[in-house]
C-alpha cells in the first residue's frame, strides 16, 4: 500500500536499492506524446550517485528503458513501464544494519510495521526509489511544457546556514546546472560546495532547503477542499526521504507580517488579473491564480554518518553503531530533480484534472 500518486496521471514506484532494479509505472499518461529514454535520461544523470565529489560515490549508470507504452516514438495512452538495473550492489557494505538499526534511518519502523526488510542499502527506503520518480516526472514536465507552457525549475537555497540569493522569476537551470551543489548563486555556491567537503572529511552530514518555482501556470488547477493545490505539494514533498518541512509563498515566515503588508494586491496588467506582491506563492483557496507558484522544502542532514553513535540491535539490547557503506553527505544536490519531478506530478495531475472538470 502506499505506493501510488496522482488521480488521473498516476503513478506507481517499485523496487529496493539491490533488488534487481528499480522503476515506475504510469498510468494515465495522454497518447500521441512523442516519447523516447532521451526525454528522460538527463533528468536521471542528474539524480544520480557517483555525479560529483560532493554526493554518495556508489557507481551506477542510471540507464532508463522504456519497457512499454510507447511505439514508434509517441506515447500510446497506454500503461508505460520504466526501469533502471540495480549494477553497483555491495550488500557487504550494510551487514551491521542487518542487526543494528541506523539512528533516525528507517530500520526500526520497516522492522516495527513488517516484521521483515530487506537491509541491504537501505531496501525501499533508499533513495534510489526515486527513481521511478524522477522518470515519471520528466514524463509529466514535458506534458506540462508542451501542452500547457509551464515549466518547473528547483535548486539549492541553503546548506545549513549558507543561504543563496536568488530572483524566482529570472532564475534558469543553465544557472542552477552551473556548479556541483545545484545553486544558481555562484558566491553562496561556492561556500555550500566547501562546507559539505568539510563535512564529509569530518565524517557527519548536513541538510539545508530547496525552493522550486513553476512558471507560466494558468488561473484554475488545485480541488478544493482536500486536493488543494498547495496540499498535494505538500504531501509530495513530504513523501520524499529526508524531508522535514514545506512552505509555501510567505510560508512559516508570513505567520509574522500583518494583513495590510501580506495581502497581494489585485491590479489589471495587459488584460489579466495579476498580483502586485506574491506571498500567496501562486496559490489562493488550493486553486492557482496565475503568478509564480514557489514553495520551499526543508531536508535533514543525512541519517547515516560515519562516526560511532548508540542505538539498538534486533533483539532490542542497546549497542553502538558504526555505519560504512557509500553515502551522501547532504542529499540537497540529488534532491533538486525529485523536488522538481513530484512539482510536475502534481500539477500535470491537477492540469488533466481541470481539463476534465472544466474542459
Ligand atoms: C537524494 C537523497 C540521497 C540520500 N542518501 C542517503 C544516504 O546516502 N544515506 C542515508 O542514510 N540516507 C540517505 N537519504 C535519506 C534516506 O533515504 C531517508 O532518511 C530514509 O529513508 C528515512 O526516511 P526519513 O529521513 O524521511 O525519515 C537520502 C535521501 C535523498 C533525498
């Protein structure tokens, strides 16, 4: 249970991290979309270990196969399959957790709920299930470019307490793709890159936040009352390893303005409605009303570190842990393309929806 998303682009994720392989499948999806690996595979380059200096160095290549749902190069409203092979498994790596659990990991609630899992990197809980993901979404972010303008750009607003300056409405993926961490301010990028390199040597982790935008969204996606837009953000973003918050336009920080200084004006612009401020963040009563949408995403430091730390072991005695195997130091580089394919989930989901509805 629990691993579909999405009402009318629907998706299911399948698959452990040294299982044989992980992948998606997603139903739903219009036909007549021209469609091929090459659509999705530099999303995947992009999400993938061994990438840089600063992320886990386990060694896959990551290749997409697009296994049905597709001929001659165009979607068939059919089921469409995809799948990545597992290739660098070393189940070595993970034998104390077979018997211990990691400290804020997954192990003691997989055991709790299952009574079974499969400890080898981490099982399902590993964030190579995103894969499935972030092949769905690059599906989802092509049917939003092409069929209704709209495109999806996340990246990294802060390391720990290294924050970016970034203009939300300029910002573009040849800035945020021009350094290793994903930041498209290359001063505040450069600290982040030393500061997760320090970590590492130090054996630790550290977490940070991801912003993403979606620009060109028309006035209408998101059901009220429980399919808000911004509640089925959330519950996206939420639904990622390691994430701990969401906010969205003004988000925790609007809890502090008053009324008269947070309230987004309404004026006439070219014919449209527009907003002259945007703390909404694109978002009023879980229907879009046609500014940028932005949203922030908190992500934890990493669980796994490499430094003795006291936990439990399977037949619940206290103990002591000292974790090996390949592992991030700060998930906010990787993160950025699944940030942005579950944003795309969402508002493909919620594009196909009003296009039902209202027509
Ligand atoms: C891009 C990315 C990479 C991750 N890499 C690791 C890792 O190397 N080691 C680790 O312990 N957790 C890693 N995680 C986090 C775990 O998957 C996650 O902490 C675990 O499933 C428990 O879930 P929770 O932290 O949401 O409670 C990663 C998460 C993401 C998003």
């Amino acid at each position: 249970m629990g691993n579909s998303f999405g009402q009318l682009f629907r998706i299911t994720t399948w698959g452990e991290s040294h299982g044989g392989g992980v992948g998606v499948v997603i139903d739903g999806c219009p036909p007549r979309l021209p469609l091929t690996e090459a659509d999705i595979q530099p999303d995947l380059d992009r999400r993938r270990p061994g990438q840089s200096a600063i992320v886990s160095p386990r060694q896959e290549a990551d290749r997409v196969r697009i296994l049905s749902g597709t001929f001659e190069g165009k979607t068939l409203g059919t089921p469409i399959s995809m799948m990545v092979a597992n290739e660098d498994a070393r189940p070595e790596a993970y034998s104390e957790m077979a018997s211990k659990f990691r400290p804020s990991h997954a192990d003691y609630t997989y055991q709790a709920k299952f009574g079974i899992r499969n400890w080898q990197g981490g099982g399902r809980t590993s964030a190579r299930e995103t894969i499935g993901r972030v092949a769905a979404g690059a599906v989802a972010k092509k049917i939003l470019r092409a069929q209704f303008g709209v495109s999806v750009l996340a990246y990294v607003q802060q390391v720990q307490r290294v924050a970016a300056k970034v203009d939300r409405e300029s910002v573009t993926f040849k800035q945020v793709e021009s350094n290793i961490v994903r930041c498209p301010d290359r001063v505040a990028a450069g600290k982040m890159v030393r500061l997760i390199e320090r970590t590492r040597r130090a054996g630790d982790s550290v977490g940070g936040m991801i912003e993403c935008v979606a620009r060109g969204v028309p006035p209408g996606w998101g059901e009220p009352v429980f399919d808000r837009l911004e509640a089925d953000l959330a519950k996206a973003m939420l639904s990622l390893p390691a994430s701990k918050g969401f906010e969205i336009g003004s988000g925790f920080g609007g809890a502090l303005m008053a009324g008269l200084a947070h309230n987004d004006a309404f004026r006439m612009r070219g014919g449209t409605v527009r907003t002259v401020t945007n703390y909404s963040g694109g978002i009023q009563g879980g229907i879009s009303n046609g500014e940028t949408i932005y949203f922030r995403v908190a992500f934890k430091p990493v669980a796994t570190v490499m430094r003795e730390q006291e936990t439990v072991d399977v037949s619940y005695k206290n103990t002591t842990l000292r974790a090996r195997g390949r592992h991030d130091p700060c998930v906010l580089p990787r993160a950025v393309p699944m940030v942005e394919a579950m944003a795309a989930l969402v508002l493909t989901d919620h594009a196909l929806r009003q296009r039902a509805q209202c027509g």
